[in-house]
C-alpha cells in the first residue's frame, strides 16, 4: 500500500540512449531541401523490466519509424530508464512505477531525441506525435500480469512487454 502522505521514495537514477539508428531515403540528395517532411508512423516498444535484487527496475522504449516511398528519414531510438528505491523511504515499489508512470516519463526524452537527430539531416526535424500512454500501460500491465500467471513461482525478473503501432494524431 502506497502512503500517499509521503515521496513515492523513488529516484531515477539514469535515463540513457542505448541505440540510435538514422538513415534518409535513398534519392535524399537529389530532393529539393524544401520537401516536406510527410506525417510519420511509428512502432513502439516498451519492456518493462525488475533488477532480481536492489530495490530497482526499468523500462526500455524502442521507437522505429515506419517507412512509407514518401519518407524522407528511416529512424530507430531506443531509451532506457532506471528507477531506484531510496534507502529508508521506501513508499513505492519501482516496478510499479515503470508499469503505471514508466511510458509517460520516459516517451518525451524519446521524442526529443528523435527530434534532434532528424534536425541534423537534410530535411528538418521530425516531431512524434504524442501516444495514447493510458493505452500503452493497459498492455503493459496484461502482458506482466501474462507473465506472472505462466511462471513457475521462481524469483525471476519480471519483465513485460508491450508492442503498440502508432500513427500520428492517434
């Protein structure tokens, strides 16, 4: 049970890019500089993860664009966020953070980073459209309650992963 009187007794301890992927279109450098950059489609992935001792866990977030022959740039950006218990105020377990916070924390360092790599390509910047998180933790949380049911009550990590293809406004 959470106390809501007190800090949640979380910390992030780091938030770091773990792979980066950027190409443009093969004819890029026969388009005007002045091509628009069209409307992108994105997968996203998210793995939810608990260290098996520590007091900490973490979310992996994986965006990949989705090319269309109109796509001016092929992208993948993958995050990784750590959250850690603060010794002796301890309020919040960090897995539950990651489940239910974990996607909404993390996704803007995601599209920050997907914006400052395209706006060192040819054409500009690409702006993610913002995601539907409540709907990303809802699979989240039926994919680590899937897990859990199928394990045979060993203290392993658990893990979650959730896959949702997004298009831009969705």
């Amino acid at each position: 049970m959470i106390n809501t009187d007190k800090e949640l007794g979380l910390g992030i301890s780091q938030i770091f890019l773990s792979r980066l992927e950027l190409s443009h279109r093969p004819d890029a450098l026969h388009l005007p500089l002045t091509t628009p950059n069209p409307p992108y489609g994105v997968d996203v992935e998210i793995r939810a993860f608990r260290a098996v001792e520590g007091g900490a866990a973490g979310m992996q977030l994986t965006v990949r664009s989705q090319p269309t022959p109109d796509s001016l740039y092929r992208f993948l950006v993958e995050m990784i966020m750590l959250v850690q218990q603060v010794p002796g105020e301890e309020n919040m377990p960090p897995e539950d953070f990651v489940q239910t916070v974990g996607v909404s924390t993390l996704f803007p360092f995601v599209r920050e980073a997907v914006a400052n790599v395209t706006m060192r390509g040819r054409f500009g910047p690409v702006w993610l459209a913002p995601i539907n998180v409540a709907l990303v933790n809802e699979g989240l949380r039926k994919s680590a309650d899937e897990k859990l049911l199928k394990s045979d009550g060993q203290a392993a990590p658990r893990a979650a992963k959730a896959k949702k293809r997004v298009r831009p406004g969705s």
